[in-house]
C-alpha cells in the first residue's frame, strides 16, 4: 500500500506509529487504527493518555530496577522473601515469568537488556550498579543468573560471572537440559549432549 | 499471565489498552508495552499525542465520508475523477484497496459499517444520507455496490438496493466469480457455480 494513497495526513502519522511496534506491519497498523476510529473517542483517548501517563510517570524500583508504581517495588520490600539471593534478569517480562512457577522465594535484579555487539549494546547499557552496591552491603550470598541460553545471555552471563566472581559469591546460573515434556528426539544436538554431561541424581529431580 | 503479577497499576493498565486491539493478546501486549519502555521517551510520547490528535482532530468528508484533512477530500475535490458514478464502500480501507487498483475513476462513498445484526449494528448506524442528498441533486448516475461477498455485506447491497432503486440510477455490483490467480479446484461451489451462471463473452474478459 503506497503512503500516497491514504486519504489524510493524520491517519498516515497514526498508522506509522502503530507500524513501529515489533511485529506489526503497514497493514496491520492501518487495520488497528481503523478500529480505533470506529470506537468512542474516550477508547482512543484512554489509550493516548495512558501512552502519555507511560513516558511521564513510569518508575523502576531503586532496588532491583524493575518496573514500580513505588520507590521500592513490593517484592524488595516483602519481609517474606530471601533477600539474600538475587536471580538476575533480563526484563521484568522475566521477573513475571518466574514468579508464574511459583518456586522462587529469592529477590530480582532487572539488567534492562543484554549485552549486544551486533545491536549496539554494550556493557555500560546495562543496569548493574545497584546490584553491585547490593553486594557490597554484604547482604547477598547468592546469584541466579538467569539468562536467555542464546549468544547475547551467554555473553552477559560470562561478564557479570567476570564481574562478580572475586566477591565470594555463590554464583549459580539455571539447569540447561531438555524442557519438560518435550519429546527426545525432537531436542537438538547441544541440549542433549549438555542434559548428558550434567545429568542429575534420579532422586534430586523431584526437588520440586 | 495473572493480573496480579504486574509490577505496576501503570503498567497493567497500558497492557490493557493494547490487549484492546484486535488481533493482540495479553502477552503481545505487555511485549508491545515492554518494547515502548525500552525506546527513547520521545517515541511514547509521539504515540501518545497522535493518538490524541487522532482523538480530537479526525474529520471525514462531508460528501463521501471518507478520512479526510479537509472538509471535502481529494477525491470529491477533483475535476478528473467522474462524479456521476459513487462506488459504495464499507471503509477508507476498501477505498484504498480500489484506489490501488488504478482501474476505478468514479467517486465513493463510504458507509461505516455494514448492517450486522449479530453484532447490533443496524441500518440507521451505517452513514447514507450524504449519499441521498448527492442522488436528489441528480448528479449521481450509478452506484455501484461493492460490500464484501459476506452475509452481512449482501444484507447492506439489499437493503441500499430497496432504498436507491426507485431513484432512477443504475444500480451495479462488484462481479462475483473465481479470483485471478486462483485454482479452479479450490473454488468454492457457490463461487463456481455463479461464475457459470453470469459468464461472460469471452472478449469482454479483456476490458481492462
């Protein structure tokens, strides 16, 4: 479809920015707006106002640098949780994923993305200070890096364990092996041989 | 993904927004929601205020009831299109569709909607008066109806067809049979079957 061809300049600004998002298309963008237009203006307007309320009143916790409505979100402030082990993540996507299973009692740290020759990310990108002064304070016994198996979180796994390995930490990262109830033959070559040489006593992996 | 486990009211109530859309699930959209964040504040705020615009400041036609910046869009507005034939459309989309084309030469009108009883909507929701008041001043020579091949689509052509053909126009509609392009098999039968029935001579296939 050619930007020529839309009746209004507004509807082309509209349909552009809808483009921008991952995933979805000139088209696709066109189709979402269509539909906005044929809402109640108060659909349209809750939704650029949120947009706005977004980039003005978003806030990350001071702690663990995930997203927070407070100053420290509820899960560093719980009293319930062990502050003295940090699982170490890429997005609070993660966090969320995590605390799905319902098996982590520890705390989080937010890195905010990974590291990234090809997409321009760098170390200094990342958010690791505060993990640093965490540990520091001598409250931390443990890091979880749980990372993405990819090549960016392998290489974001290899920095922080360079970074933090002279502090007397635990540093532990997640079991790599073949995913619960997939079938055998479909696991490929690497997850295989890994799941082999870090085979695990029969007993221990009924744990949870 | 439980609602509870947001880490933020902000955050969950851009999610819904999103989740909002057609086509978009919770989870694209807390990945849409997570991708803005991660951008320039700029790039929220863009979204934001477009939306807003889009809110406040979208006009249509006030002779074809199309998107539009100006009170009488480009279309309506030249001399080279033929005035004397409207094509009658669902939506700006299938005006862009037939625009890009490049075969139509007329001038459209757009109703918003088609009549849906399953989803509420009726004859007096779709927009047709600006096309009475374009017939009564006797400009308008044909309408063509070209309302998707749906149910409800047929159910629009029929109830504009009773409402214009005491008008003294010529009411068309879009040729129905099998798509260029398309397998003979894989038509369907009642697609095949009126192909046959309003065949066509031969040199007439080369109109265009």
């Amino acid at each position: 479809m050619e930007l020529s061809k839309y009746s209004s300049k507004l509807l082309e600004e509209a349909v552009e920015v809808f483009a921008g998002l991952p995933g979805i298309g000139r088209k696709t963008a066109l189709r979402l707006v269509l539909f906005l237009l044929r809402q109640d203006k108060e659909v349209i307007g809750r939704f650029g106002e949120t947009l706005l309320r977004l980039r003005d009143e978003i806030r990350y916790c001071s702690v663990c640098n995930n997203i927070s409505d407070k100053e420290v979100c509820d899960i560093c402030a719980s009293p319930h949780r062990d502050h003295s082990t940090v699982c170490v993540v890429e997005g609070p996507q993660d966090v969320m994923a995590i605390e799905n299973t319902g098996q982590y009692h520890g705390v989080y740290h937010v890195l905010g993305g990974l590291i990234s020759p090809v997409d321009g990310v760098g170390p200094d990108d990342l958010v690791v200070s505060p993990l640093e002064e965490r540990v520091k304070k001598g409250e931390v016994k443990e890091i979880i890096l749980a990372l993405s198996p990819t090549m960016e979180g392998d290489t974001t796994n290899f920095y922080l364990f360079r970074r933090f390995r002279d502090s007397g930490l635990k540093i532990t990262t997640l079991a790599r092996g073949v995913a619960v109830g997939g079938e055998l033959e479909y696991a490929d070559e690497v997850t295989l041989g890994r799941s082999i040489a870090n085979r695990t006593p029969f007993e221990e992996t009924f744990r949870f």
